[in-house]
C-alpha cells in the first residue's frame, strides 16, 4: 500500500516477513479479530527497525516506560535474529540501567560486525567493542527523551 496521511497522521505501510510474524494476541474488536504485539514484541520491531518508530530515542523511551517480561524480550530477539537489533536493545538497556535478565544469552548472539545504534543518522560517533556498535548519538541526547533516567 502507498504511503497516506490520516487524520494528519502519516503512515507507512510496509510488509514484513512470516517469520517475522510472531509476539502478537489476537484482540477481538467490535466483530472483528486483530492481532496486537506485544509490548515486548513491539520493542524487538522498533530496534529492527528504528527508521519506523521514530529513531532510538522512541525506542530509548518505549524501553524505559515498559514493564518488561524479559524472557519474552530474549526469545523474540533471538527468534529475530537480527544482531543489530539484540545490540540496541542491550546497549539501551545498560545505558538506563533496565535489568534484561538473560543479558549474556543476548551478548552470545551478538554478529562479529559493528552496527549502527542509529541507522537513521551518519556514521560519526564512536566505535563501542563491548556492544559492536557505532555510536551515533550521544548518551545524554537519549537520556533526556527518556526523562533524565540513567
């Protein structure tokens, strides 16, 4: 589908894998059966892709606001299996102090590449060996959309 404004709100639609397609309930709306994700399935999509929910600062802030089931964070990631995304989330998550419980589990899957923690933004910052990553955007640019928690 195009791309549309509704209600002066852009949308972007766009067609994910069926193996991507997991995390999700089925909700019952009027007469009708939607799936919704879950919130830690919602997060595992925001750190595959960042360009979609507004940048790593919304994912900073949607981490920090959740209630997490880290079980089901680890298993969604790994279940992903996209490096870039395990390594945003553990380096979020180290940066505002949110326990993910089986953090060495996702430190294992890590990809020997260095990613970017923003792909939206260019290639200057530094270069962090324990997360592989390249570090976009400075630490208290992220803390202060998450309100100061660090």
């Amino acid at each position: 589908m195009p791309d549309r404004d509704i209600h002066g709100v852009a949308y972007t639609f766009v067609t994910i894998t069926a193996a991507k397609f997991f995390g999700y309930d089925s909700l019952a709306v009027d007469a009708h059966q939607v799936n919704v994700a879950s919130v830690e399935k919602t997060l595992v999509d925001c750190a595959d892709h960042p360009e979609y929910c507004g940048g790593i600062g919304e994912l900073a802030r949607g981490l920090a606001a959740a209630d997490l089931e880290s079980a089901s964070i680890t298993e969604y990631l790994l279940r992903l299996g996209n490096g870039a995304a395990i390594k945003r989330i553990v380096y979020l998550a180290d940066l505002l102090e949110i326990d993910l419980g089986q953090r060495d589990e996702l430190i294992d899957a890590f990809t020997s590449g260095y990613s970017k923690l923003d792909p939206t933004r260019g290639d200057e910052g530094r270069h962090v060996s324990e997360y592989r990553l390249l570090v976009n955007v400075p630490e208290d640019e992220i803390t202060t959309v998450v309100g100061g928690r660090s």
